[in-house]
C-alpha cells in the first residue's frame, strides 16, 4: 500500500541525489515509529559519498511537499517523511473492500507448481499432535502458495509400507478381534501395535539373558517373523496384501474424516506402497552411476565424503527402505507433475533423511535435483508410540472443545444468541491448539502439556476469535451500512492511524512469509491487529455517531475484519461470526 509513496519519494530524491531511483526506492521503508514520519530513508544505503548526516539534512531542506508526501525532516543519517494520510487510508481500506478475501494476493508464482507434501501419517497408527504439525503448517504452506498464485498440489504421502506391517500383522492375529477393527480401526490397530511391540521387546531381553546354545535353540523372533511377512508382501503374497489392503483402506476413512473436522484438503493421497516401477530405476540409476556399493548382500549410497554417512537403500534379504522409495517417488512425481519446486513438511527428527535424499538425487544427476526443498519444525515431546503414551488428536480435540463449550455456557445471555454452539466451541477448541502450536518458530521443541494446550488466557486462538466476532457483532448492529466512499478523512486519531497502518501491512506480511514459510509471521501479526482494535474499541465508536464519522470508521472496523478473517482462513480456521 506504500508503493505509490515509496515510488514518489525515490523519485525525487533521485533527481535531487543523482542516485538512481532504482538503488533509492529500497532504502525507504516503513516508520517504527509514526510519531516522528511515515515513511524512513535510509541515507547510507544510497552509497553516497560524504557524512550522511549532512546529506540526509541536505536533502530534507531541498524537498518540495506535494500532495502525495507533505514534508520531510533530518534525523542524523535518516530522513522522515510525512505522507498524506488521507490518500493512505482510502486506498488501503478501498483495496480492502475491492478484493475482499483476495486482499494482499499476488501473481508471483502464476504458470509455477508446487507439490506440499505433508502430514503423512503411518497407516494403523494414531493421528496424535505430533502428526498435527505437519498437517497445520502444510496446510498453512499449501494455502500461501496458492494466495501467491502458484498451482499448488496438496499432497498426503502416506507411510503404508514397511516392516512395522509385518508386525502389526502378527500382533493382529495375536492380539486382533474382527469387532474391535471395524468400531475404531485407528484405536484398534493402535492397541495391537503396543502389544505386539511389547511383546517383541520381552522376547528379545528373555533372549539376551539366555546363553548362546539357549538362544540359538529359540528358532524365529517375533522380529525374525516380521521382517518375513514384509518380504512376503514385497514378493507379492496375495493374503498378506489382502490383510494389508484391508488396513490401509479402513485408516484412510478415519484419516479423511479427521481432516474434514481440522478443514485440511488434499489433492492427492498418495503413499510408500504406490510407488512403482520409479523404485527399481532408482536403484538401476545408482547402478549406472557407480553410487551403488555393496556391504554383506545389502545395497548402501556412501555419502561420507558428504558428511552424511552410508545410505542404506536395500535391504541384503532384497526388501526396500525409506530412501529407495522416496527416490522412486522423487522421479515419478517429476514424471507426472513437472513441478517447479515440491515441498517435503516433515519433522527435524527426518533432517538427516532429507539431506540423505536431496544428495543422492543431485549425484545421480537429476536436472530437477534443486527444486527440493525440506521445511522442517520441532518436535512435540512427551509422546512415544510404542510405549502407548501418546494423545490422541480425537482425545485433544473433544477436551478442548468441552472446555470451550463450559466458558461460552458461562454467558447464558449470549450462549442463547449463538447458532450452532457446538461447532462454534469445536472451531474454538482447535483455534486454542492451532494458535498456541504456531505462535513461535516452527523449529522450536515443545512438550506436550494439556494446561498449555486449553489455556484461553493472553494471545490466544479464541482471543482473535473473539475479536473477528466482535467486529461482525459491531457490523451487525450498527445504524449505518459498509460504503468503500465514506469519508475517510474523518479518520484522523492516533488509534485508527495505527489500525490503517496494521491494515495495510497485510500484503507485505504475505510477502514475507512466503520467503519465510512461517505460520508465526501471519500469528504474530494478528495479534497486533487485534491489540490495535482493542485499543480503540472504548473511545472510537460507531454507534451513536453522526452518519458520516459511522460510516468511515464502520469502513475501518469492517476492513480489520476482513484481513482477520483472511489470515485466519490462511491459518486453516474458520472464522466465528459469533461466540
């Protein structure tokens, strides 16, 4: 929203400077603080010879006031500028309500694709909070793309395959009852899982303490077994893949209706297991090019040399690993979607992984190999799937739904004028999660604590819900109706400046974090938002004032809205029009 005033001040500076416009424009930028300009040029960045000190009060003596920026003044090496802020605020608030949910969008990506692969669940096991961060921030990622006018594909890539199925397997028919699998497949499969992985652990300690005659006399593990279920679903077997099938079909449907209650979309499911004839090439690909070594029947990449250890890519029973499928997967996916870019949304744990794969497709020689990149984000600690300690995502999101729903049944007045209160404390509760697990830097490590996560104090998800409800309740009862030609210049407080100020940021928040690819940017930004809002919620009201004061700040609150929706929406929530 700057641009216009950015360009006019780089303009004549230019011509007073003889610096080109070019190197001029980038040097000014928006004011920490207003009180002193608008808009501040940063003399040195001009790369002009002598103190800038003296250029900057040089430059300011010698500017002409315009219509566009009215003054300018020397600040040692810097120089504030004044603009008129009535042209400021009707084209930001007229572009607010020109473009509404598009507000702040660009071409940048038009006629480019980006594949956002993430959540990426393992079939037959919970979707817990450590599986949602991946999903929020991928959806997060996806969405920006696309608000940048890229051809985004949303991408599930699901981990269906491997020896943990042979295991479950086993445990299923140990520990598995039909009833059981078609109630709650996830659960079900879940509770299996445990067992059989506790009973796998209790054999191999029994068989660690037995002397070496004992333990040879023991014949196959439950291991030993697993490892030759997968082999036989590698090779084929017809009744291990039925059961298999039968798994991954049953999880998905859980899976779908989880993601329909988060609002996550995915273009493509795709997983481990449908990863074709890509897998062989890969491995005839590393033959060709010498990567491919051999250690006791098993087949390694030795990345050493780039600091990222051997690479195992077969197994020396012939089975298949992670890196092969993901290389295999690497190829098709280019095969299919010529992407310009694809987007891997997976843990810090997987870092290794990424860099393992990432390397090994530059040194086969891929003309795509730079177009891969690895976003990653901390860990949630105090979970373990084998132990059986993990929090359900269905179990979080029922408590911190109930919890909201017990805060709005506080208000009965209000509880009554609600439609639908049960979806609104269920967007509520996940509001609470979503906000709290984006308001910092995704890399950051947190442990999961049920009072952090239900907390609804301070700079919370149902705060900014609040405040997006509470400027639809103002539109709502307001004796005057929106118009994008009120008059704007009425707007003239120190509190509304600033709110126009937040306003038009919007774009340049958008702009950042697509460079940035961090949810906390947008998090950050409408918490200031709404602070600015709250701010001036007592002293610049709507009602009871003349029709022409009502209508610009009804503009203004009305615009606030709208990029609090929008960004909220970019978060993956859905805006609450009352609470």
């Amino acid at each position: 929203m700057y641009d216009t005033f950015k360009t006019a001040i780089a303009t004549q500076v230019s011509a007073l400077s003889g610096v080109s416009a070019e190197i001029v424009e980038p040097a000014v930028g928006v004011s920490n603080n207003t009180a002193n300009g608008d808009l501040t040029l940063t003399v040195p960045r001009l790369r002009m010879k002598g103190n800038p000190a003296q250029i900057a009060k040089t430059l300011a003596e010698q500017w002409k006031a315009d219509d566009m920026v009215t003054g300018a003044e020397a600040a040692g090496p810097y120089i504030n500028f004044r603009i008129n802020r009535t042209v400021l605020t009707r084209s930001v608030l007229q572009a607010v309500h020109a473009t509404g949910p598009k507000y702040g969008w660009t071409n940048e990506g038009a006629g480019k694709r980006v594949i956002v692969e993430f959540s990426s669940p393992n079939i037959a096991k919970p979707f817990h909070v450590g599986h949602l961060r991946s999903t929020i921030i991928g959806n997060f990622i996806y969405k920006l793309h696309k608000a940048h006018g890229w051809d985004a594909i949303s991408m599930n890539y699901l981990g269906d395959w491997g020896t943990q199925y042979g295991l479950l397997a086993l445990g299923f028919e140990r520990f598995g009852t039909e009833e059981e699998l078609v109630a709650d497949p996830i659960k079900h499969l879940f509770d299996v899982y445990v067992k059989v992985s506790a009973a796998a652990t209790e054999e191999a300690e029994r068989i660690k303490a037995m002397d070496a005659e004992a333990a040879a006399a023991v014949g196959p593990t439950i291991q030993d077994q697993a490892r030759a279920y997968f082999k036989s679903m590698e090779d084929g077997d017809e009744s291990a893949l039925a059961l298999w099938q039968r798994f991954r079909t049953l999880s998905i449907e859980k899976y779908k209706q989880i993601y329909a209650r988060l609002g996550v979309h995915f273009d493509v499911y795709s997983g481990e297991s449908q990863v074709g004839e890509g897998m062989s090439r890969a491995i005839q690909m590393l033959t060709d090019t010498g990567l491919l070594i051999e250690d006791k029947g098993a087949k390694l990449v030795d990345l050493t040399e780039h600091k990222l250890d051997k690479a195992l890519v077969q197994k020396s029973d012939g089975t298949t690993l992670y890196l092969t499928r993901d290389i295999g997967a690497a190829i098709e996916r280019y095969e299919k979607y010529n992407f310009d870019k694809i987007i891997y949304v997976v843990s810090s744990q997987q870092d290794h992984h990424l860099k393992q794969l990432f390397k090994t497709v530059e040194l086969l020689g891929l003309p795509y190999a730079d177009r891969f990149e690895h976003i990653n984000y901390g860990l949630v600690n105090g979970m373990s799937t084998r132990r059986g300690t993990v929090v359900f995502l269905d179990d979080m999101l029922h408590e911190s739904k109930e919890k909201m729903h017990d805060v709005m049944r506080a208000n009965e007045a209000k509880y009554n004028d609600v439609v639908n209160p049960e979806h609104i404390a269920d967007v509520l509760g996940m509001s609470a999660i979503v906000i709290q697990d984006m308001a910092a830097r995704r890399i950051k490590n947190y442990t999961f604590d049920w009072g952090r996560i239900l907390n609804f104090e301070g700079d919370t998800g149902p705060y900014l819900q609040y405040a997006h409800a509470r400027l639809c309740s103002l539109e709502r009862k307001a004796h005057v109706k929106v118009n994008p030609d009120a008059d704007v210049s009425l707007l003239t407080e120190e509190v509304t400046c600033d709110i126009i100020n937040q306003i038009s940021l919007y774009p340049d928040i958008l702009a950042a974090s697509i460079k940035s690819l961090e949810p906390c940017t947008v998090v950050q930004y409408i918490l200031k938002l709404s602070h600015s809002i709250s701010s001036a919620w007592e002293t610049i009201k709507v009602r009871g004032e003349a029709d022409d004061v009502a209508e610009a700040r009804l503009l203004m609150y009305w615009s606030a809205r709208t990029v609090i929706g929008n960004a909220l929406t970019l978060l993956g929530l859905e805006p609450v029009e009352a609470m």
